[in-house]
C-alpha cells in the first residue's frame, strides 16, 4: 500500500515542478494531509487517494490557481530564460568545438599530405670535421 501511496506521491511532485512548485513548499503541505489521510484510513489505496485528492495534474491546476499571480508567472519566466542561456551556452561550446576538431583535421591532412623533401644526414656538417663523421658513425 505504501509504494502505491509513493507513487501517487511521486507523480504528484513531478506535475507540481512543471507547474513551477520548485520549493516544494505546496507538496509538503499536501504529502502532509495525504499521511494524515492515511493514518486515519489505514486501508486506503491509490484509487481512494485520487478519489479524495484528485489526479496529479488537478493538484497541479490546483497549485496553480491558489498561487499569487505574479509570483507563479515570475518563475516560469526565470526558467525560460534560463533554459534559453543554457541553450546559448551548449551552442557556443558546440561551435567551439567543431571549430577545433576542424583545425585538428585540416593540420593533420597537411601534415600527412604535405610536401617532403629528403635531406641527407649528414647535412649542414663540415665534411672534413672528425668529430662530425665519428658522430655519424
């Protein structure tokens, strides 16, 4: 019964975000009255609790209709415009990287396809220096 009762709970809180209860402080309150519901209906099941309480979206209108207007609007207004910088910040990381991994590509096919002149290893020594031919061999 509990587990029915957690999941009624836990749905509950998911509608109660979306319709912006971020503090938790509407849910508090009515996880309150649903344990006192449950203490004095030890029986009660998933399908009392929404009997008595409604459905998680109803409680989530309900949310909605008792919280001050401004304050309600205020918040959903944060998050979008939060969600819209976060949106601005992954594009730019993206860009960045792209760009990048371009550079990488692009030097890696030049290095690989460039030009190659051979030079010989003894190159840029004085032929009669000892020192340079003890060195070579």
């Amino acid at each position: 019964m509990t587990e029915e009762i957690n999941k009624y709970l836990e749905s509950v809180r998911r509608q109660l975000k979306k319709a912006g209860d971020r503090d938790g402080e509407y849910f508090a309150v009515l996880r309150q009255e649903v344990d006192t519901y449950c203490a004095e209906h030890p029986l009660a099941t998933a399908e009392d609790l929404l009997t008595y309480f409604g459905s998680p979206s109803s409680q989530a209108e309900e949310f909605l209709r008792n919280a001050p207007k401004g304050f309600t609007q205020q918040k959903l207004a944060l998050r979008r415009r939060f969600f819209a910088f976060t949106k601005v910040v992954l594009a730019v990381l993206a860009a960045a990287i792209i760009l990048l991994l371009s550079v990488l590509v692009i030097d890696t096919w030049s290095y690989t396809h460039g030009s190659v002149s051979e030079s010989s290893a003894m190159e840029g020594h004085y032929e009669g220096s000892e020192s340079a031919l003890e060195a070579f061999y």
